[in-house]
C-alpha cells in the first residue's frame, strides 16, 4: 500500500467515525434526555466527545502519512481506533444498556488513546528532525 492510498484510509475512516459521533451526539441530545438520567446522560456525552476527538484524531493522521511518510502512522491510527472502541464504546454501553461491567474496558481505551497521541507527538517530531536535517 503506498502512502496516498494509506493516507486515503486514515481519512475515509476518521470522517466515518466522525459522522457516526455526530449522530450519535443528535441521538443523545433529542432521544435520551428523557430516558437517561442526568449521570447517565453524562456518561453518553463523553463517549460522544471522546468519539470526535478522536475521529479527528484520525483525519490528522492522514494528514500526517500524507506529508512525512513512515510506517508508524498505522500504529497510531489504529490505537485511536481501539481507543474509540474500547473508550467510546464501552461508555455507550454502560450508558444505554447498563452493562456497568464493561466499564471496565473504558481505561484500556484511554491508554490506546494515550499511545496513540504519544506516538503521534514522537513521529510528528522526528519527521520535523528529518526534514530539518535534509
């Protein structure tokens, strides 16, 4: 796969993930204020929030594969995909089915985010270092 079409796919994945938060921020605000309650609600809002961060998250990452091509950008997509699904989904899951036991999944989510931002940070820095030293 080269880098365009790698960078193609961290975009086409994080404006699905976007679309898919913005929906699920539109189901959140007009369907479950009277069926959650206020906690509960909170709980979704921060899956919902996470979720964009990190759809955006990933549109930065073709955005970087596309101007200092290596290989780690994958690494780092893949672990705001984990994390969305980990985090996010976990939290939607506590939220809407009351399934409290997979909150459990939710700090595994927040340290593939973790990663996911700390990679990013290392590899937009040594593409900086690369490109400087050339």
């Amino acid at each position: 796969m080269n880098m365009g079409s790698r960078s193609s796919h961290w975009l086409g994945l994080g404006s699905v993930m976007a679309g898919t938060a913005v929906a699920a921020g539109a189901f959140g605000a007009h369907s479950l204020k009277g069926m959650l309650d206020a906690s509960m609600l909170a709980v979704f809002e921060t899956a919902v929030r996470y979720h964009m961060y990190h759809a955006l998250g990933l549109c930065a990452v073709a955005w970087a594969a596309e101007r200092y091509p290596a290989k780690a950008w994958s690494t780092i997509g893949w672990c705001f995909v984990a994390g969305i699904m980990l985090f996010s989904g976990s939290l939607y899951a506590v939220s809407l089915g009351g399934f409290k036991w997979l909150g459990g999944f939710t700090p595994l989510g927040g340290l593939s985010f973790l990663a996911g931002w700390s990679l990013l940070a290392r590899h937009a820095w040594q593409a900086k270092e690369r490109s400087s030293d050339q």
